[in-house]
C-alpha cells in the first residue's frame, strides 16, 4: 500500500530570500529555531496555521513550501 510524504522548500526559500537564518524565519512565523530545523529536516510536520505564517513570510503559496508526495 502506497504512503505519503510530505516534503517542503523551506531551506531553499530561506536562502531565496536574502540567506534568511532559521533564527530569523522562526522569529517571523513566532516559533522557535529547533521547530524550523525540525521541518527543514523533514521531521515534523507543521500546524496548518504555521503553514500558511510561513507561506506568508515568503509570499508563496502554500503548496510553494509543502508537497505531498506519494512513495
């Protein structure tokens, strides 16, 4: 049976917008590095209203930052 997964671009839209740290991006969207590390990496998947503060911050959509794909 196929599975999903969901992977994002948030790294590269970090870098995208003027090498934003995760500091920076963590402190726009009002949560902590450790969260924003989290989800670079794959491992935690976010709130849906962290979704779109993070959509908003790089001015995408949400599907710009998150794609669900099935593996």
């Amino acid at each position: 049976m196929p599975t999903d997964e969901v992977v994002n671009q948030i790294r590269r839209l970090r870098f995208d917008h003027g090498e934003m740290t995760q500091q920076q991006l963590a402190d726009r969207v009002r949560c902590t590095r450790q969260t924003i590390i989290a989800l670079e990496q794959g491992k935690y998947l976010p709130s849906l209203a962290l979704a779109f503060r993070l959509a908003r911050v790089f001015d995408v959509s949400i599907e710009d930052v998150f794609d669900l794909r099935e593996i």
